[in-house]
C-alpha cells in the first residue's frame, strides 16, 4: 500500500502491474477492451495500492471509444429460490428500462463463492454493486467489503441487512410478515403452532419469528431453528411426524422450509393444506399445479429490484451518497381449500 500521503497515480499502477499507462486507464474505462488476465491483473494491483480512479475515467471513455453505460453488480445467494431468481430478473429488465448495464452472478449461498463473485465484479469495472449476502447473522463481515469501500464504489443490500459500511438497502418487513403468518393461523383456530425458522441469530428469522409469536399470543406455539434450505426442515418434519405428533398448524418462515414439510407430510401420507394447516412465507412455486392451495406472503420482486436500483444510481450520482432504508411490505395470499 502507497503511504497515505503520497496520492497514488495510475503511474504506479501501470508499474506494479508491469503493463502501459493506457493498459490501465482502459481497465477503467473501456474494460472490455482490456485480456481478462490482465484486467484481473490490473484491478487487484489498483485495490491492494490503493489506486482510486477519476469517476469520469470510469463512466466516460475517449471521443475513439463509444461512452459505456453504466454498469451495476448484482450477486444474489441462490437464483434457484424463486424469491432471488425473480428479483435478478427483475434487475435485468428494470437495468434495460434504465439503459443501465446489469450483471448478475450467484454466491450459491457460499462465502468463498460471494467472496468470488465480487471479485469479478470488480474486475469487470462496477460503478456500484447490489447484493444479498449469504448470511443475515449480526456478526457476519464478508471480507470485501472494506475493499469496496477503500474503492468508492457504493454497495446496496438487498433482504439480509448486515453492519457493513453501504449507501443504502432494501428489505422485506419481516415482522409485518410473521405477524399475518401468525394471523391467519388464529383466523383458522389452530390449537397449537409449530414455525420452522432459518438460523436464530438471523436478523430474517427473528424478526419474523417475534411478528409470528406477537399474532399468535397464547396460542401454543413451538420454534425449530434450522437453516433457511430445504433439506433440515425435510429431515426436522420427517422426525415429527414419525413421533405422531402432528401439529394442528405449521407455518414454514421461506419457500424452501416450505418445501421441506410438504415432502415430509407426503411421504408420512399427509396432504399438506387438508390434514395440517400449512403457511410459507414467500410463495411456493407451483404448488397449485399439485393441487396444494398454500396461503402465503406474496412477496413484490419488482418493486424490491426498482427500489434497489435507484438507491445504486443515486449513490454512484453522489459523490458522499447519504444511503436510505427502504422497506417493502409483502401481500397476504389466501388460499383456502
């Protein structure tokens, strides 16, 4: 790293990565244009020295070569979950309406793997990246942060809300979703609740958990923290209903939980919906073409993407971007039998 009192130039850049001064400045600016060896090469040269280039040198090019768009990260932790499939998708469409260049990776919910994919970005020249992070614990600090911190480039969290320095988030009101979860279970007269949850340090899991026990009141009530995939809620589920212990009502915290107890309530011979009450928050995919009628949160994809996307281009606008919390707040889907 240059001493903090000696700004550092694309000279030095161009120095310690043993290529030409106009080598670097078209990493910047024209990336595309740049062996994706070298372009690597060159953005980790600039990161560990601490190089920092001109906003212009990154958003316009030369009267020779046509101005780029602006071009914004997105990794999302697993595009399998329909929840972040559908707001990747969203982002691209919403980046074509916008004239704004969207490139999305998936962390396959790994933090080598989240750890990868922001990397790339960063080679590939981001003006601001938008993320879900693979984990929602209180004490998770993803190791890339402070370099796009020392970098200038804004980041945007999307759903899981972690302590890392960001120019803004969007999130899902989770206690508003487990209050109407909890809700809807009183409306049916559930004697007694089980919720699987995600991880219980999860910021996700307890704030939908406490919106869940607040409707519920005293209404028995019992919390399986497991992990916010499919398989522990499967092999949970399958050991209640081994026991004969059938809760009157189960409300599943994501879609994938969700999956989880309908495979276990299949193969003990149960119709999810019919002989239990089942609720998800976030809506099963397809559960209707199998004939399962699940009431749900509908969770607004599109409007989690748009709002996420003008927070990243007002901060790269910015040059001290203030950041902002917005939340959105899902729809109850009832889908009585």
């Amino acid at each position: 790293m240059m001493p903090s009192s000696q700004r550092t130039r694309l000279e030095d850049v161009a120095r310690e990565a043993g290529v030409s001064r106009i080598t670097v400045s078209r990493a910047f600016s024209n990336p595309d244009s740049v062996h994706p060896e070298t372009l690597v090469r060159v953005h980790e040269v600039a990161e560990r020295i601490g190089y920092r280039p001109h906003r212009r040198t990154r958003t316009q090019a030369s009267p020779q070569v046509p101005a780029r768009h602006q071009r914004i990260g997105v990794v999302m932790p697993n595009l399998n979950n329909p929840f972040f499939g559908h707001i990747g998708q969203s982002l691209s469409k919403a980046g074509l309406d916008h004239d704004v260049d969207i490139l999305v990776l998936d962390s396959y919910e790994s933090e080598t793997q989240e750890q990868v994919a922001v990397k790339r970005l960063l080679a590939l020249g981001i003006d601001a990246l938008i993320i879900a992070v693979i984990s929602s614990d209180a004490d998770y600090h993803p190791g890339w942060a402070s370099r796009l911190e020392q970098s200038g480039i804004p980041v945007i969290l999307l759903d899981r809300e972690i302590d890392i320095a960001h120019a803004g988030g969007v999130y899902i009101d989770n206690t508003d979703c487990g209050y109407q979860a909890g809700a809807w279970m009183v409306r049916q007269k559930a004697g007694n609740v089980l919720v699987i949850s995600g991880p219980g340090d999860s910021r996700v899991s307890i704030g939908r958990t406490s919106g869940i026990r607040e409707a519920l009141g005293d209404t028995p009530i019992r919390v399986h923290y497991a992990d916010f995939t499919m398989d522990p809620a499967y092999h949970f589920m399958k050991e209640v209903l081994s026991q004969g212990d059938v809760p009157e009502g189960v409300i599943a915290v994501n879609n994938q939980i969700a999956l989880g107890i309908i495979k276990a309530c299949l193969e003990a011979g149960l119709v999810p919906g019919k002989d239990l009450l089942l609720f998800s928050i976030d809506a099963v995919p397809y559960a209707e073409v199998f004939g399962y009628r699940i009431s749900c949160m509908k969770m607004n994809t599109e409007e989690v993407a748009t709002r996420a996307l003008a927070l990243a281009l007002q901060a790269i606008n910015k040059s001290s971007p203030d950041g902002g919390k917005v939340i959105v707040r899902a729809i109850l889907n009832e889908r009585i039998a």
